[in-house]
C-alpha cells in the first residue's frame, strides 16, 4: 500500500510542477478529492521524495499567495458572462 501512495504521490508532485497547476486542477486530473491531494503532498511526499517535496511545497506557497487574485478574476468572468 505504502508503494501506491509513495507513486501517487510523486505523479501528483510531478503533475503540478511541470504543468504549474493547484491542488484542485490535480484533484480533478487524477479523479481524487483535493483533501487527498493535499494530504499526499503534504504527509507522504516528504517521506518518499524530499527533492520534490521541496518543489511542490514552493508552488504551493505561490499558489496560497495569488489565490485571492485568481479568486477575483473568476468573480469578474462570471459577471462578464451575465451581461451577455
């Protein structure tokens, strides 16, 4: 079991750094809850890969950081979209 996870884990870590994607576009693309993703990155990825670990963990930090930007651009499309 933990081989599985330990797999999983890098695939997540690897998906998101190379496609500079979030934990919810990673939760979509492996059919996965974001709760798991995150739990995966954060718990057993350390454990496994500590260079990746590393890597996601930045990405992560960026993410946190232009959440509330990427929040506001969706707001703005939704109501761009009514007024059509």
């Amino acid at each position: 079991m933990t081989e599985g996870k330990d797999d999983r884990a890098r695939a997540l870590a690897l998906y998101m750094i190379e496609s500079g994607g979030t934990v919810r576009s990673a939760a979509a693309k492996f059919g996965i809850s974001k709760s798991t993703v995150h739990k995966e990155l954060v718990e057993t990825l350390p454990h496994c890969s500590p260079a990746l670990f590393r890597q996601v963990r930045e990405l992560m930090e960026r993410n946190k950081s232009e959440r509330h930007i990427r929040g506001g651009m969706a707001t703005r499309r939704k109501y761009l979209s009514r007024e059509e």
